[in-house]
C-alpha cells in the first residue's frame, strides 16, 4: 500500500511539473524543467521537447528567458537521455538541432548525443548538427541578400 502511495505521489509531482512548463512565470518553469530532469521521468520527454521550441512569454520581463527555457529543457533531456530508446533520441535530436539558434544550442546536441553513450546517435547527432549550421548559414545568407534599402 505504501509503495502505491509513493508511486501516485511521484506521478502526481511529474504531472505537476509538466503543467508548470507552461507557466507563465520563466523562474517556475526554469525549475519544473531543472526538476524533471532530475526525476527523470519518461513522461516529462515531450513535454520537455515542446519546451526546446521556447519562445519568449508574453508576460514575462525577462529578455533571456527562452534561451534558458531551452538550456534548462536540453539539460533535463541530457539526463533522461540513457532511459530513452533510439527513436526518442532521434526525436530530441531533431528538435535540438532544429531549434537551435545559438553555438550553445548545437553543444547540448553534442552533450545529449554523448549521454547515451550510442555510436550510432552520436553519428546522427553530428549529421543533424551539420545540417543546421548549413541552415543557419543559409539562413543568413537570406539576410544579408534581402536587407531593405540594398540594390544590385
């Protein structure tokens, strides 16, 4: 009876972490995330995911705050990386890579593809990591070639 207690009590923690992602304050979901990382429920995986796409927050003052939504959210998947099977792996791999918009967002790819300590996610880590920096290249490329008030 009392394992059943404990085990409702940590489904109910997780499941409450998981709705403080959402939050409108960055400092509780900065924690929810830090908490479900060390956790490391299997459950907080998408919703971590869905927390690698951080945008700012309407309401919140904080300038810096989806870059560090999304470092939080990265280093709680780092730590439920070994638990995941390789299909999950790829999945948060695709998100990190495809969101990434700093040097620091490809390193979590690194560190995430290094916790699982797989060759074969390491090599696709390195492809994603590759392919997004070519985008980002590309995508600054545009950039320069489309600013307002340049002629040929």
């Amino acid at each position: 009876m009392a394992e059943k207690m404990k085990k409702h009590g940590e489904t109910a923690e997780v499941s409450a972490l998981i709705k403080k992602l959402g939050d409108p304050n960055a400092n509780a979901r900065m924690m929810a995330a830090e908490a479900l990382g060390k956790i490391g429920d299997p459950r907080a995986i998408g919703p971590l995911i869905k927390a690698l796409q951080e945008q700012a927050h309407p309401s919140s003052p904080l300038s810096e705050e989806p870059g560090v939504i999304r470092a939080m959210a990265a280093d709680a998947l780092i730590k439920i990386a070994p638990t995941m099977d390789n299909k999950q792996r790829k999945d948060v791999i695709d998100n990190m890579a495809a969101g990434a918009r700093t040097d620091e967002d490809l390193k979590a790819v690194e560190r995430f593809a290094d916790a699982t300590k797989d060759p074969e996610i390491a090599k696709y880590a390195v492809d994603k990591m590759m392919e997004a920096k070519r985008e980002k290249k590309r995508g600054g490329e545009r950039k320069m070639y489309s600013t307002p008030g340049m002629s040929d």
